[in-house]
C-alpha cells in the first residue's frame, strides 16, 4: 500500500471515496472542490491505493485562524480522514495521520487538531488512540507534531 498525494490522475477516485464518507455531497460540487487543492500551499490530500483500487485519504489544511485546544498558529487541521470499511483497523488511517503529520511539521505546525461529531464515538475512539488529547466537549481534537 502506497501513499499517493492528490494530482489530476486521481481526483475522480478521490472524489468517489469522499462522497462515501459524505453521501449527501454532490460529485461534481466536491471534484471541483477537490480540483482546487491541487497545487496549493497550505492544504494537500493524500491517499492510499491496494493494487488498483484507492481505499482511503486524508485531507488536511493549514489554519492560521483560532482553533480550539491550540497553543500556536499555525496549525495543522485534519478537515477528513476516510478507511473503506474492509480495509479498517488496519493501521491505514493511522499512517495517513502520519504523513499529514510530517506535511504539518513541514509547514512550521507543531500542533494537528481534528474535530467530529458529539455522536462519532469510532471517530472520538480513533483520535484518542493515536494520541490526541480531547480539547473541548464539542469534540475538537488537538495532538502534538
């Protein structure tokens, strides 16, 4: 399994894998969506491919405004991490989270926050065991880079 980062070969496949995270999203508003991010500076997608088919991404931001639970901007800002159900609990999410990791280090962060849902209690489950520390009850996230 390799880690690919988002180029115009793989916005389709990305975008398919977005919209099973978030089946209320439209494909085209979220292809452009997507399309938009490639070649900037302060957000990247990477993603994972078993054989030919793409299993997973990360998508990640760097955010210069307030976060909750942060101590220094800029920030590293997970803003969507997505495992295909087969391929879940198998360490791939958490070797996503280590490269947006390294891409954060890379932009000045030392800090990754993340938020969910009150209700999300896999994804609340997920952040507290790679390391994240609970910053707020609306359920932000913050872990040291």
């Amino acid at each position: 399994m390799d880690i690919e980062p988002l180029s115009a070969d793989n916005i389709k496949p990305l975008t398919e894998l977005v919209l099973e995270l978030w089946p209320d999203c439209a494909f085209d508003e979220e292809y452009e969506n997507y399309k938009n991010i490639l070649g900037s500076k302060n957000e990247i997608c990477y993603l994972i491919k078993e054989q030919e088919i793409y299993i997973a991404f990360i998508h990640l931001t760097i955010r210069n405004d307030y976060v909750e639970g942060a101590t220094e901007l800029p920030v590293a800002y997970l803003e969507a991490l997505y495992v295909k159900p087969n391929y879940q609990n198998l360490g791939i999410g958490k070797k996503l989270i280590a490269a947006g990791e390294s891409w954060g280090r890379q932009k000045g962060c030392k800090q990754l926050a993340s938020d969910t849902e009150l209700n999300n209690f896999s994804s609340i489950n997920f952040h507290k065991k790679i390391g994240f520390k609970e910053a707020n009850r609306i359920v932000c996230f913050i872990k040291e880079l």
